[in-house]
C-alpha cells in the first residue's frame, strides 16, 4: 500500500512519540532498580555527617567541646528531633534518625536521644561499627538492614581527631520500597503513554492535512508549467519552507518567461550582428591589405624608382656599373613579385619563408645598405623562436623605418639591435639624423608611424619614438613573447 506524505508524516510522529514514552519508562524503572542497588542513601546520610563535622571543627575553634555546647549545636541545627523535648509516644513514631557525637576515647558528648546514649558514657559498639573501626581522615558510609549510616571524625585546627559523628536514618528510601509505589508507578507511565500515542495520532493527522493541501497545489503548478502554460502560478503559501519553495517556483517561472524573451530578442539581434560582422570584416580586410602594401610594397616601389634613376645617369658613363644596378633591379622585381603573391594568399612575408626574423632582417640591411649607401650595425642579443604575427610585425616595422630614414633623415649611420628578453623581444632603431618633432600626434595621416603603432598593439606590445629636430631618431618596440614563442626552433 503507497502511503501519502500526511499518513508518513501521521505514523512518523506517533512512532517517535510511542519510542520517547518507551525510553522514558525504561529510564525511570532502570534509575529505580539503580537506586536500590547503590550507596547513595547512606551516601548522602554521611554528607550530612560531614557537615555535621565540619561545623563542630570551627566549633573547637573557639571553645573545647564540651556536652553543652554539642548539645545546643545538635538542637538548633534542626538535622534529627530531639528526643526529650517530645511526647513519648511521638517520639517513638520520629525517632528513626540518631545523631551522636563522641570524643576521641569513645564517650558521647551528646545526642539526640540522651535517655538511650548518656552523655559521658563510654560506646564500644554501633549499628555497622565498632569502636576499633574507627579510621581518622576517612570518610565512611554503610548500609545495614533498612539503615544507612554515616560517619566522620571531628579534627582540630592541627587536625588532631577530637572526635567522632555518627549519623543514622532507617527511613530514606521507605517510599521507594513501598510495592504500592510501584504500582502506581507503572499504572501511570502505562496511562500516560496510551494517551499520549492517542492524542498524538489525532494532532499528527490534523497538523499534516495543510502541508498536504500546500503540496499538492504545487504539484499541479508544476505539472502544468511543464506542459507549456507559461503562465501558471501558484498563491502564496506562508513563509516556512512550502511557502519558500512556491516563492520560488513564481520566481523560476518568471525568469523562464524572461529568458524566452530574452532568446527571441537575442537571436534577433544575431542576425543583425552577423550582418554588421561581415561589413566590419571586410573593411578591416581593406585596412589590413593597404597597411600591407605600404609597408611592403611602397618601400621596394620607392627603391625600383630610385634604381632606375641611377641606371639611367649610368647608361652613358658606366656600362657595367649600370648593369649590376640592372641585375639588383631585377632582383628587387622579384622580390616585389613574390611579396605580392604572399599578400595575395594571406601567407608570410617571402622574406621569412625558411628563416627566422633574425636572418630576414640581415638580409633585409645588407640590401637597404646597398642601395643607399649608409652605414648599418645590427646586432642580436639573445636567441630564440617567436610566433609568426611577432616575426611578421618586426620586420614590417623595421622595413618602413627604413624607408622614413631613407626618404627623410639623411642619416649616415643606423644601428638596429634585436634583443631576445625572457618575456619579450625588443627592437631598437636608431638614426644620426636630422630628427624630427616626436611630440606630433601620430594619426591616420601618418600612414608609416600609425602603421608601426597599430601593429603593436594589435600584439599587446609598445611603440617608443624619441626624436628632435637635429638629433637622430630612436624607435624602440617591444613585443610580449607567448608561449608558443618561447618554445626552441
């Protein structure tokens, strides 16, 4: 049989309710059958000894004891009824408790009973002690029959024993004993549990029918969101956990419809995104092919010009000369020609196929130093394999510097210096030269500095120009090395 939540929640309680009472009358019935198995009666008995004792030590403090002062002790502390100042027959009913006091050598100093224990005479023997039992400094309890009996030394200030209490009570477990006790006893938990486990099931039943009534109309919510009605909603239900979780369920099912919303409006802006993607791609495809053929076709175009020009003034004085400047020009044309083709398929410059940025830019000097006439130094610090973008990057940067120092500086001399960091590769370019104004802002119309900006920063690295009218130029660029660039090759 498949039970509901409020039969689970009915049978829950009631059997933690049925396993409390069991517990509880196994505790009480197992700390009785304790309780006449131990000391703790003559226990206790001996701690009232003790106080007994030690109040008759500050006692002996201040005076010697004597029978008067145990005796007016004994009275006004109220411990045990005194046996002469009642009726004979009430004292016969009371006295089930004996209070002595005796001195070192035996002889009681008072009690609560004078007619049977006189004080002055000797006592040789006690319910559960005798004289020759007596130990100072121990703390002693005994049970014998019915009685449970205490006893403790009296000490003085140089914890001499003086003394001795003897402190029994026949009585202190009597209602304990008593078989209409446990009768009682056990009829009472018997009724107190059959109530309970009653009023239990009934208040079990009545509490689970409204978290019953709550899940359930959570339940339909539930089952007809998922069918697709959006807009179902459950009332509010309090604020314990029921009514957090149909809180929840109102917040889930408006974030679904937003989110619905949300991807329609999305998928509606993709596709407008998606136009506007393919325009920007084609227009920095422009950009980057016109950056391309300025940094490497404008400079060899420039250096074909210049060439031709010389062989031109070289055709009538010097034959041969103009002819190694005619081979140089078809070396330039076909160089020019492969760096074109490289920009047409997307590739590496021709200059780096099959050699690393270090040997393209020697190569790349020694012609430029040819053709112009200057002084080049070009060292490399370090070594190393960096990713293409970097190599690519490098060499177009120092291949329209070249060409702003040939075509503007009229340097005599250029230094280039390739340093391999740990983190980054650095390139510096300077020139003895005229200089120029470096605080100029670089802009689009400084297509060959805003080239070398660009370049960089597309890479995360940085441009430095330092340079002044007169004193040469500086450009010192730094690149950070990936690490696909830190790898041997």
């Amino acid at each position: 049989m498949r039970l509901g939540i409020q039969a689970k929640l009915t049978l829950s309680h009631l059997f933690v309710t049925i396993l409390s009472i069991l517990i509880l009358a196994f505790l009480i019935a197992g700390g009785y059958l304790l309780y006449l198995q131990t000391n703790l009666p003559a226990l206790w008995v001996a701690s009232n000894a003790d106080y007994v004792s030690e109040e008759l030590h500050y006692l002996a403090m201040d005076e010697p004891l004597s029978s008067q002062n145990v005796r007016d002790f004994i009275a006004n502390s109220g411990l045990v009824p005194i046996f002469d100042e009642m009726a004979p027959d009430e004292a016969i009913s009371f006295f089930e408790d004996w209070l002595i006091v005796f001195d070192a050598q035996g002889k009681v100093l008072a009690s609560n009973d004078e007619i049977r224990f006189t004080p002055g005479e000797t006592i040789q023997q006690l319910p559960g002690y005798t004289f020759e039992d007596l130990q100072p400094a121990v703390y002693q309890y005994n049970v014998v029959g019915d009685d449970h009996i205490g006893l403790v030394d009296i000490v003085d200030t140089q914890d001499n024993t003086v003394g001795w209490v003897y402190l029994r009570s026949a009585d202190i477990d009597a209602p304990l004993d008593s078989q209409q006790t446990l009768l009682a006893l056990g009829g009472g938990v018997l009724l107190a549990a059959l109530i309970a486990m009653i009023v239990s099931g009934i208040a079990s039943g009545f509490l689970a029918l409204p978290f019953v009534r709550r899940l359930r109309r959570l339940q339909a919510a539930s089952l007809a969101l998922a069918e697709g009605q959006l807009d179902q909603r459950v009332p509010p239900q309090g604020s314990d956990e029921i009514g957090q979780l149909g809180s929840q369920f109102n917040e889930m099912a408006d974030r679904l419809v937003d989110q619905l919303m949300e991807t329609r409006q999305l998928a509606e802006r993709n596709a407008l995104l998606a136009e506007e993607a393919s325009a920007f791609a084609a227009l920095e495809e422009r950009n980057r092919m016109a950056r391309e053929l300025h940094d490497a076709l404008k400079q060899q175009v420039f250096g074909l010009s210049l060439t031709a020009g010389a062989i031109r003034q070289l055709a009538e004085e010097d034959v041969e000369q103009a002819k190694q400047r005619l081979a140089e020009m078809e070396q330039q044309a076909r160089q020019l020609h492969e760096e074109v083709d490289a920009i047409i398929h997307q590739m590496r410059p021709a200059s780096l196929e099959g050699q690393g940025i270090s040997k393209a830019l020697s190569a790349l000097l020694d012609q430029w130093q040819t053709q112009n006439n200057v002084e080049v130094d070009f060292t490399i610090q370090g070594q190393g394999h960096l990713p293409l973008p970097i190599e690519h990057a490098l060499l177009r940067i120092a291949q329209e510097a070249l060409n702003n120092i040939e075509r503007h500086s009229d340097a005599s001399k250029v230094q280039i210096q390739l340093s391999y960091l740990q983190e980054e590769v650095e390139l510096i370019i300077s020139d003895d030269g005229q200089g120029f104004d470096a605080g100029e802002t670089v802009s689009n119309t400084h297509l060959g500095l805003y080239s070398m900006y660009s370049r960089t920063k597309e890479l995360g690295g940085e441009v430095e120009i330092k340079s002044e009218p007169g004193s040469g130029t500086k450009i010192t660029v730094k690149m950070p090395i990936t690490s696909e660039g830190n790898a041997d090759g």
